[in-house]
C-alpha cells in the first residue's frame, strides 16, 4: 500500500527504497503526490536560469564525462569575456531572472580572478537584478569567499554520488578527485552564506537504490537549498562506457529519474529542484515532465551557438535549431502544456534558503 508511505510525514530509507523501486501504477500515485507537495509549498511556477557553458576546458579526468582531461577527441574552447557578458545581457533583456555560469574545473589564480571580474561585471550590467548560479567545481575557502563577495548568489556542486566506493569506480582516486573533500566543500559553501545546490546521477553503473535512497538522506542531512540530479548517459571516449550492457535501458534511468525527484520533492518540499537537460537527452519533454512533477528551476542553454556542439558531457545532448526567442515561446508554451508558468523577472531563490536565513536572525 503506497498511500501508506505517501502519507506519512517522514520518509525511512526503506520507504524511501519501495516509492523508488514502486511499480507504474504507484509510481502515478507518487507523482500526484509530489506535485501536490510541490503546488502548496513552491507553487506551479518555473524559475529559468540561462545557462552558459563559457569553456569545456577541464582539469578533472572523471569516467563518466565527455569533457574529462584526458578525452583528446574534440575541440576546447574558452568564450571572451565579451561573448559571456553578451549571453549574461541576453538573459537581463530577455528576462530571465538569473543565469548560471558553468565551465570545466580549473583551479589557478588567474581563473578566480577572471570569474571575480565576471561576476562584478554581470551585477552592474544587470542594475544588480540578474541571479547568478555558479557550477565551478572544487575550489579553495578564499576563492569561494571572493566570488560570493563579488555577487555569485548560488553554488551547485553535485556529489554525483554520496557512497565514496561508489565514488572512486566513477573517478580515480587521487588528490583531484577526493570525495571528502568534495562533502567540505558543499559544507563550505553553505557556512559562507552561499544558497547551496548539490544533486547525484541517477542510473550509474554499480549504482543500487540503497546507494539512491542514502544520496537523498544526505541530501535532507546537507539541508541544502537546492538539487540538479538527472539520469547517467554513457559517452563512448569515457572509461565508463564499457560497463554501457550493465546500465539500465535509458527508459528505465529516465523514470528512475523522476521517481527520485518526486521523493526529494516529498523530503525537501520548499527547496528548488532543477529538470536536468539530461532529462532531455533522453525525452524530448524530459524536463517538462520533472517540472510537472516536482521540479522548479529550468536551465535554458543560451551559450553563443557555435560552441554548444562542443560541451559534450554526454551524448545526444540536446542541441536547438531555432533562434533563441523562437525557443523561448516554445518552451513557455511546452511548460504551461505541463500546467506551469514562467516567473519572468524573477531570480528565483530558493524558499528553503530564505526561510533558513530568517530562522537564523
Ligand atoms: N551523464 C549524465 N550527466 C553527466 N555529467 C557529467 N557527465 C555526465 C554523463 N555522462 C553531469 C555531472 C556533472 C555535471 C556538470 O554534469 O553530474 O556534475
């Protein structure tokens, strides 16, 4: 009887298993459910965040990703300062409400500075108004300081997964990729006032659902503000592409996937909760169908076109033929399909975060 567990108002780890493991029938009850949770604490809106991949440049060589270091078979790129403040204008003129400043992970002063300078340069172009979302990987106490001082808003550093055995098969083990120190640093963010955002892959090879119901625990424990989880896609130049017989079907990662954003939602009712573009990869309503169910922040990609093709992450990433404002109505009118509106203008913060930060006064 799932209406049991659904009705309960909080969720053990073997709960938290049977709705993620529920049949289809069940697993319509769950969605029901979590998008009720979701109307009454964060409501039926969307917050978008332009994305901008500004370089596919990478320092870290993890098995699972397409930019990683040692992948040699496509090109890197790195956009001007001015194609960034473009996209950033962009996002301002078109009413975005925020946008979200993503690249590879490197570490060396130069890079801090530049984001530094970036960041400054978006708030004042912006009158202030303009959320911004960072996603840039592990990096020391100071330089996070020194970003969120020059008006960073949001950090989103995915666990990717909260099991460390699990951790070390989908990146070597070595000074770069430590998973403790990955956990300090969500820590870190959170303790400097950052909105913090962490998420996992949901469908990895030597994944369990015990693993994907700890990765929501931790995630209710981090008390973080705010999720982006979507489905593994294997790509062929990585080294975990040769457990590809071993994954789930790509339909099956795909309901995984919504199922363990409707339990988080249940979990974490008045965080925001990201539709993942690998949603997307694999449905082409992928992300309007995380929105119907729980998620609330979309990330429209508004990289300058020409380098989209090159920020492979993972295959069949979705790409756009049409103009960006042609895309725009598209997906509004694809989102209010799916029973939700776009808070333009908005930055969008998380619920979560505000009521924290209120408790804390
Ligand atoms: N499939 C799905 N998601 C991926 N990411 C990287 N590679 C893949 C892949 N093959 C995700 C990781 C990372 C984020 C930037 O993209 O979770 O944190």
């Amino acid at each position: 009887m799932i209406e049991r567990i659904l009705n309960k108002k909080s969720l053990s780890k073997s709960d938290i298993i049977e709705l993620l493991k529920c049949n289809a029938t069940d697993s319509q009850k769950l969605f029901e459910k979590s998008a009720l949770v979701k109307a009454e604490n964060v409501g039926n809106k969307v917050y978008y965040r332009g994305l901008i991949e500004f370089s596919n440049i990478c320092e870290k060589d993890c098995y699972y990703c397409g930019i990683r270091q040692s992948n040699k078979n496509f090109k890197r790129y790195n956009l001007s300062d001015k194609d960034i403040l473009d996209a950033a204008r962009f996002a301002y003129r078109e009413n975005y409400g925020s946008i979200a400043l993503q690249s590879g992970e490197l570490n060396h002063p130069a890079f801090t500075q530049r984001i530094e300078k970036l960041l400054k340069a978006i708030k004042a172009l912006s009158d202030h108004k303009l959320g911004i979302t960072i996603s840039l990987g592990e990096q020391s106490k100071e330089t996070y300081q020194k970003w969120l001082n020059a008006g960073a808003d949001r950090y989103l550093l995915r666990i990717e997964t909260s099991n460390p055995d699990l951790y070390y098969k989908i990146h070597p083990q070595n000074q770069k990729h430590n998973h403790e120190q990955r956990i300090e640093c969500i820590q870190t963010l959170r303790e400097l006032g950052y909105q913090t955002g962490t998420g996992i892959m949901i469908g990895l090879p030597f994944q369990s659902y015990d693993d994907l119901a700890n990765d929501l625990i931790f995630m209710k424990n981090m008390d973080i503000d705010m999720c982006g989880m979507g489905p593994f896609i294997e790509h062929s130049d990585t080294p975990l592409y040769q457990y590809k017989n071993k994954l789930l079907s790509l339909e099956e990662r795909f309901l995984l996937s919504l199922k363990t954003i409707a339990v988080l939602r249940l979990m974490m009712p008045d965080i925001n909760i990201a539709a993942a573009t690998a949603l997307q990869a694999i449905d082409p309503k992928g992300r309007e169908k995380a929105i119907q169910i729980g998620a609330n922040v979309l990330i429209p990609n508004i990289t300058p076109g020409i380098y989209r093709d090159n920020y492979n992450l993972y295959h069949n990433k979705p790409q756009t033929k049409q103009s960006d404002s042609d895309y725009k109505n598209h997906l509004e009118k694809s989102l209010a399909d799916y029973g939700n509106t776009v808070e333009y203008g908005e930055c969008g913060n998380s619920l979560h975060f505000k009521k924290r930060l209120n408790l804390n006064r």
